[in-house]
C-alpha cells in the first residue's frame, strides 16, 4: 500500500514531482496559528518573493480543539482558508497535522485533559489515544483533502506525527499504520511523510509502508562533518529508491548551500518565517539542560522578522533560489558525489566536500569557509583550464559551476566555470549574482593540448582564446546598482554575461523587496494609564478533598488558586507543583516557584493557612524525565502537598556491590556516597532496607545527585536526576532500596527519609483563560494614575494604558513583577520583568509584547502582579516602538 501512486505528485529520486515536473523544492515554516488573520496574505506573498516554492504548515490539535469536544476552525483558526491564500499566493504546502507537532507549542498540540484519562498512553498505538486522534483526524484531515494538489489545491504531501525517534513509544509500527490508515480513510491521496529527528528512520516511520521518510537537521553552521553526514543519508535513501528530503534545518543559507549540493531535494529550513504565540499558547520544554519557558516572541533569526520584515538572509534565499530555479530538474535528477580534489584551501571547511554531478551535464561544488576572514581556495586545473583561485568570503559556501553545456538555454558551448551564483540564463546571455570578484570561463567543447598558466586571482582579463580553446575572465565585483557586464568570445562565439550585486536580485515574478535599514529610532515612554477598579479573580471557591489538578477543572490554560490550612509545627512537601507558583503562609508571600516539577521543602514557621496561585505557562513540547512537568502529557496545578509527619537520617548502613568495584563478601557498610575506590567511573551500587511502615506515604530526599542515578525499589527501577533528588514511596514501598551509578567519592552525600500526611480539605477557584479574557475586555471604572506603579508582593493591579496606533512593540521597566499585555479579545504575551526566581526564556525575545497594527485600539490592557523574594515590586515604565 503507497500513497501517492494515483496522484499528481509523485516520490522519486528527484525529490517530490508536481504534475511530472522534477526540481529542488525550497519550504519555509509559515504558522497561521502564529500570525494575526489579517497579515496572513501579506506574509504568504512575502515568501513567495523570497523564491521558496514551498510552505509547511502545522494544524495544532489543541488551538482547535479549545475544550473536550469543542471545535474551532473560525476566524484565526479558519486554516482552510489560509492554504486556499496559499495556493492564491502561488505556494505549495505540505500539510502537518500530527497529532503531535512539538513546534514550541503548548504540549506540542496534544490536548492537555488527554492524559486525564487513566491508563491513555499518548503517541502510540493505544486505543484510547487513538479514538480521541481519530476525531481529530476526522474534523483536520478533510480540511487538507479538499485542498490538495490532486483536486486542484495546494498541498503537496501530508506529515504524520513529528520527530517519533524522539520519543519512547512502545510500538511505532502499529502507531503509524494506525495513522496512515486514518489519513487513507479520510481522502489523503498525496505522499504520505514522516521525519525523523535524530536520523532514525524506522523510529521515525515505523518502517511502515505509504510514509517516506525524511529528515531533520539542526547541524552548527560551522561543523566541518556536515556533508558527509548528509550524503550518507542521500546514499541510504537512493539505495532504496528515494530522495533525500531535509523537512527541518537551519536557516543560514550558506548551510542551506551545503545540503543542496549534499544531495537534498526538500530543504525547508525551520521557521524563515518568524511568527508570534499569542494566548496562553507557548510550551516548556528541555532545550539542551532541564526547565525553559518559551517565549511569546517565536523567532530563530528567520529570515522574516515576527512582523514581517525582511532580514539579511531574505536576499540569500533570493540567490540560492534564483540558481535552484535556473538549474532546474537537472539539479533535482544530480547525483552526489565527494569531492576530494574538488579544491584546496587553508580555510577551515568541509572534511569531506560534496559535488553534485547535474543530469544534463556539468557540476556542481560546494565550498565552505567556515572561518571568519577571507580566504583563497584553489581549483586544480580541469578541461582546458589553469589553476585558478577564488576568494572566498568569511562565513559563506561558493557554489562553483563547472562545464555545463548551454544548449538547454538556447547558447552555444559550455559553461566551463562559474564562482559566481549563475542565477539565470537565456539566449540573450548569461546572469550571474557575486558578492565579490568572480571568475567566468566558456568553451566550445575541446579542451586545448596544453594546460596555460594558472591565473592570480587578482588579474582582470581573458585568457586569449587562441592559446587555449576557453575564454576565462576575472570579473570585478558589482556594486548595489551597478551590475558588471561583459561580452566573452571564442573565435566567432560570444557569450554576454551580467553580474548583480545580490542586493539587486528580483524575484522570479521581477518583485525586489528590500532589507532594511536598522533603525536608531528612540521607543515613546508611555507613563499615563488608568488603575481600574476591577477584581483579578472572584473569590467563588469550591471544596475539594484533595488538591486537584488544572485539567481536572477544565483548567486547560490559565490559572488555579488554591488555600487550605496547615499544621504550624510541621514542613511541607510540595510534589509536581507548576508552572509558576505562587505561595503565601498566613499572608507572608514567598519567593515564586518555578521549578517545572521539582520537590520543594517549606517550612510553615508558625503559619495556619497556605494559599496558593498556580499559573500554567505551557504544557511540555518535549518529553524530559528528570522533571515532572517537562514529561510529555504532564499535569498543571500545586501538584501533591504533604505534611512531614517525621523524618530519619538514612545516609548510614548501605551495604556496597557491584561488578568491577573491589568490595568482598561480607558486604562493607559506609554511609550512601561514602564508597571510597580508585575505580571511578565504575558501576557501584548501594543497598538497604528503610523503616518505612506500609501505610504512610515517604519521600526520599538524596544529597548532591551526579547527574542521574537509577533506584531500584523493591524490584521496581526509577530515574532520579541532579535536577530533582527525590523519590517518593508510595504506602508498602521502599522496604527494599538499591542505588546505582558510575563510582566517583562522596556522590551523593547522605538521604533522609520522610513520613508524610496528605493536606486534606482544599478551597479552590478555577481561572481558565476564558475568565482571564473576559476580565480583560470588561468594562470598569478607573482612577487616572501615573508610572511607576509600586505594589506589594502578590498583589495585582488592572492597568488601562494608551499606546501609539499602529504596529508596535511595547516593553516594560521595572523589577520584580510579572505583566500580562490584552487587546482585541487577546492575550499577547507575558513578560517576567527582573526576579531572582525567574526562570530561563528561549527562543525569542522575552521582554518583547507585540502588538499587530489590526488589533490595536490606542489602549492595551495590563494585568501586573508583585513578587516577592527582592526589591519592592515596581512597574516604572512602558516603551513603545
């Protein structure tokens, strides 16, 4: 079974085959979720200009399906309409409906009340996850159906599921046959895909037949090993009949250059087109060391600003396009070749450099200077031509072109040579792109009896044609608005080349949009507003035994606050508490929480009361075990709270074993870390019985942890990490424990256990996001009031603020307060102003609000909250521009 067969794009060897025709397909990430409605065609004819064929799109499960059975494809979530703009716009799509689609999204599009459900297990082949995808499928999947390019539409192909060799699911081919059948039953007839992360094909694809595998890389644009990685997969793939497509990547295009002439036939780099999480949409996630909140700001240096605006690499994508777009199905139908003498340099560059052998003749060559400074490559003389030398640019790979006949584009002769980009060609001449001085050379087809000198890279001229049978030129590097033109002849022959500054380079439609200039412009102080008389919660509580979770109230996103009573001799164990915690002990705020999960100890110092306010910032878009709230499918809200009832030093009597450590039989005694051996590194396990009694709850609190280490508990193995070194023993477990790690002196330095007593009796209020914006567009009266704002640590305060009208960023001054930005029925983003407990922010700018022209009003509505743990909580300020 292979989808794809009866439609009018087809998976070959050439890559992906719309109505029979063969190139190199350029894709940018474009997210309507991410941009408001109204920029939707602005921003689709932006990429376009650039001479990317192609767009990705992911359809978000849960910004659809905004509660348990309810469904929402209007207004900003209407995505039918955004690919029929698409196809207006000229573009092709592939289509990424997931259901996982990671994306820095909350929970990476999988609803958050999922795994409420007990026993669901998310991403596999389980029926009770299965049948809630299959109700998204059924309401997603005709969407695309109606659109594709086999009825006339845009979409090009279907992504299942996204980055599964990521994930540890139990039976990937079942999960994938599972979701192809559902794409087959609801009308998918173009290629199916699914895209391996870290280069796992079957944990990607299950190894199921109908989904292509394809590939994603994130290399550092400097890694000398990327083109023999890559031609390992295009090799791999080829072997099997298939292309080698790059369906995620950086967006550097001197990178971008080097997968091309690896051998990829999809490059679609991730997100060139920068985009904005509006809402309570942004996730929380691992990025390389545990914890991360994602910022609103969406934004990799794409070559699209989030509003829109054209970057230095929009003018590359012009380029590297306008030779994509010239070269054509003889670059898609290219093989990949290493290219060992292909040139010499003393620049750092490729270990092993790529060279595409072009179906209709000729090459293409790949050279990358990885280093900082100019630098000159040497290609060896070849067909008629001396030694000539090329400057290479500082960070950048030259594409050099070598004899490719002409006949195709209506000239006589050969392109012997080209170092500069050959961005079109006709029968009226040749058109080049160069940054510098270039090298040029024709030929009629016969290479002369005798290899000519070499030519300095510094000369301007032609070698004459009589002496060699080619015509070779230097040319001069073209200024911005000032092309070099030249006419090259052989005997009667005569080749009329034009080289533009890749500034000048129009689109494919003739289109030039320009970077532009950065601007010093000063932002406008904003210090008038109005503190309204409105309440930030109700107050309406209900009575729970236990502390509930978010889901569980139909908090999706949004916030919980939650109070109860608490004895004032004992401490408290918080377990699973997230995102941002706030606590306060008979009115005594505490310093925030924001641990993504971790074990917190709070002593109540006397205290009656614990109140809490539960703010959920994202759902993890990744799956990371050493923190509770970074698993995939976790649960929001104060987690577990627990009273210590009593506490042991358990450090002392671990008995010591483990394969290659020198401990005999009897078994030594030192406390747990204590092992003193030379052979570090070594596998060394510690074991004991604990007092624990069978029907309290413990937890097990271990010192400094070296990075993980694995807890067997009476047979049964857990992961305790650095990060979080506890484990909790539920009543009956923990008589029999077993620490294992690599040996290294005094590692772990003691445990304690506690004997815990569940807080019961809780009063909770709910405050999903809908309350939150309904508070942000109710009317109410108002004092006039100036900035800065002081406040006290978990308080908050309504701002109503005028702001410039148009497009703007506004940003805050001030420390130790967290500000909530609404307009037009919208959250537009968060912004955690200086705090000790704030955590760390990736993946744009955190201290940015961005406000779109089509929603701004003159006033924005700010919600500010103090905290507590510094300074006194202070909003001095807002600037826009």
């Amino acid at each position: 079974m292979r989808t794809g067969i009866d439609s009018v794009v087809r998976v070959s060897p050439a890559g992906l085959s719309v109505r029979g025709r063969d190139e190199v397909l350029l894709c940018a990430s474009l997210f309507p979720f991410r941009i408001p409605r109204e920029e939707w065609k602005p921003r689709l004819d932006a990429v376009r200009e650039s001479g990317y064929q192609v767009i990705d799109v992911y359809l978000p499960w849960n910004f659809h399906e905004v509660a348990p059975g309810e469904w929402d494809f209007t207004g900003r979530r209407d995505v039918g309409t955004f690919l029929d703009l698409a196809h207006d716009a000229g573009l092709a799509v592939i289509a990424r409906p997931g259901p996982y689609i990671c994306s820095e999204w909350d929970g990476g599009a999988l609803p958050a009340w999922l795994t409420l459900e007990n026993g669901l297990r998310i991403r596999d082949a389980d029926p009770q996850f299965l049948a809630h995808v299959e109700q998204w499928f059924a309401r997603a999947l005709p969407i695309i159906a109606d659109r594709q390019a086999d009825v006339g539409g845009a979409v090009i192909a279907v992504q299942l599921e996204n980055e599964l060799d990521f994930f540890d699911t139990a039976d990937r081919p079942g999960y994938l046959t599972a979701l192809r059948d559902l794409a087959l039953a609801s009308g998918i007839t173009v290629p199916l895909i699914a895209c391996a992360g870290q280069g796992d094909m079957s944990g990607a694809t299950g190894g199921v037949d109908g989904v292509t595998p394809t590939f994603n890389f994130y290399p550092d644009d400097d890694w000398s090993d990327l083109e023999p990685l890559v031609r390992r997969y295009a090799d791999m793939l080829a072997e099997q009949g298939l292309p080698l497509l790059i369906t995620e990547t950086n967006r550097a295009h001197r990178t971008l250059r080097r997968l091309l002439v690896s051998g990829a036939r999809v490059i679609a780099p991730y997100l060139q087109a920068s985009g904005y999480n509006f809402g309570y949409t942004p996730s929380v996630g691992n990025w390389g060391d545990p914890g991360g909140f994602m910022t609103h700001d969406y934004d990799f240096d794409g070559y699209l600003s989030p509003d829109g605006e054209p970057r230095a690499e929009y003018t590359e994508a012009r380029v590297m396009a306008a030779v994509v777009r010239t070269l054509g199905a003889e670059l898609a139908r290219a093989t990949v070749e290493a290219a060992p003498d292909g040139y010499r340099t003393e620049a750092p560059t490729s270990t092993s450099p790529s060279r595409l052998v072009l179906a209709g003749g000729g090459t293409l060559l790949g050279i990358p200077n990885l280093g900082d400074g100019d630098a000159d490559a040497v290609l060896p003389a070849h067909g008629g031509l001396p030694d000539v030398t090329v400057r290479l640019l500082p960070k950048s790979c030259t594409l050099v072109t070598r004899d490719m006949p002409l006949e195709r584009f209506g000239l006589p002769g050969i392109l012997a040579l080209t170092t500069a980009d050959l961005v079109g060609a006709d029968g009226t001449g040749v058109v080049l792109s160069a940054r510098g001085t270039s090298v040029v050379a024709f030929s009629l087809g016969s290479a002369a009896a005798e290899t000519p000198a070499a030519v300095p890279a510094a000369s301007i001229g032609t070698v004459p044609p009589a002496a060699t049978g080619v015509v070779l030129a230097e040319l001069a590097a073209p200024e911005p608005g000032t092309p070099v033109r030249t006419v090259l002849t052989l005997g009667r022959t005569a080749w009329r080349v034009t080289v533009w500054h890749p500034d000048d380079l129009p689109a494919s439609d003739g289109s030039v949009r320009t970077v532009p200039t950065a601007q010093d412009a000063q932002p406008a102080v904003l210090t008038e507003g109005t503190r309204l008389d409105l309440a930030s919660r109700t107050g309406h509580t209900t009575r729970h035994d236990v502390a509930p979770t978010s889901e569980s109230l139909g908090v999706h996103r949004g916030r919980v606050h939650y109070a109860t009573e608490v004895s004032s001799t004992e401490t408290l164990v918080i377990e699973e508490a997230c995102d941002i915690v706030d606590l306060a002990l008979d009115g005594r705020v505490l310093p925030t929480i924001a641990r993504f999960g971790a074990t917190e100890l709070i002593p109540t110092n006397g205290a009656a009361r614990l109140d809490a306010t539960v703010e959920t910032w994202g759902h993890a878009n990744f799956d990371d075990a050493r923190l509770p709230a970074l698993r995939l499918g976790s649960l929001r809200g104060i987690g577990r709270v627990w009273g210590v009832a009593a506490e042991e030093d358990v450090s002392g009597m671990w008995t010591i074993d483990g394969p290659g450590q020198w401990a005999g039989d009897p078994a030594p005694l030192p406390v747990l870390g204590g092992w003193s051996s030379t052979r570090v590194g070594v596998p060394v396990t510690y074991r004991r019985r604990l007092a624990v009694d069978g029907i309290h709850h413990h937890a097990l609190r271990f010192g400094t942890v070296p990075g993980t280490i694995s807890v067997e508990v009476d047979g049964r193995t857990h992961v305790v990490s650095a990060v979080d070194p506890w484990l909790h023993l539920a009543p009956g477990e923990g008589h029999d424990i077993a620490v294992s790690f690599a040996h290294q002196p005094s590692a772990l330095a003691g445990a304690t256990l506690f004997r815990l007593r569940e807080l019961q009796g809780w009063d909770v209020e709910p405050q999903p996001d809908s309350a939150l914006l309904a508070l942000a567009t109710a009317d109410a009266p108002g004092t006039e009031t100036g900035l800065p704002l002081e406040l006290q640590p978990g308080e908050e305060a309504w701002l109503d603020i005028p702001v410039p009208e148009g497009g703007l960023s506004l940003r805050f001054e001030g420390s130790h307060v967290r500000v909530s930005v609404f307009a037009a029925g919208e959250l537009l983003g968060r912004v955690w102003l200086e705090d000790a407990a704030r955590p760390r922010f990736t993946g744009g700018d955190a201290g940015r609000v961005l406000v779109p022209a089509s929603w701004n009003t003159g006033r924005v509505r700010v919600l500010v909250r103090g905290a507590a743990g510094g300074d006194a909580p202070v909003l001095n300020a807002v600037l826009a521009g």
